[in-house]
C-alpha cells in the first residue's frame, strides 16, 4: 500500500488517496480515514471509492474535467 496524499477534511478526518492491493489487483483508493479517540490513529471509514486500473484514465478525466466547473 502506498498513501499518495491525506487531505485535511477537519473534525479528526482526512480524505486519504492511497494505492492499495485486494486479492493481487491492485486500486486507486480515495476514502474518507477518521482519528480514532482511543488509539489516536488513523482508520479508515466505508465512506469512499475503490478505481481499479482499467478506470483510472477514464476517473482522471472526469475529475480533471470537473476544475472548469468548480473554478
């Protein structure tokens, strides 16, 4: 697994884009990891979305495509 970036969503939550691997196929992961108040680390929620390779083009120009409307 490799975290590409956490990006802070606040109250003890970050949106983590990470690659990660699930029975030898490997994802794209963006999903929102929450602070957990006992241990203090980072879990991950069921709150996000697992893109696996053969998306990956098509994700990436939906997302790139999204900037004109969010500028």
């Amino acid at each position: 697994m490799a975290v590409i970036k956490d990006l802070d969503k606040g109250g003890g939550e970050v949106i983590r884009i990470e690659v990660s691997e699930y029975k030898g196929q490997k994802y794209l992961n963006v999903r929102v990891w929450y602070t957990d108040k006992n241990s203090g680390e980072l879990k991950p929620t069921q709150k996000g979305v697992a893109i696996r390779p053969d998306h990956y083009q098509e994700f990436l120009a939906a997302v790139t495509g999204a900037g004109a409307h969010l500028a």
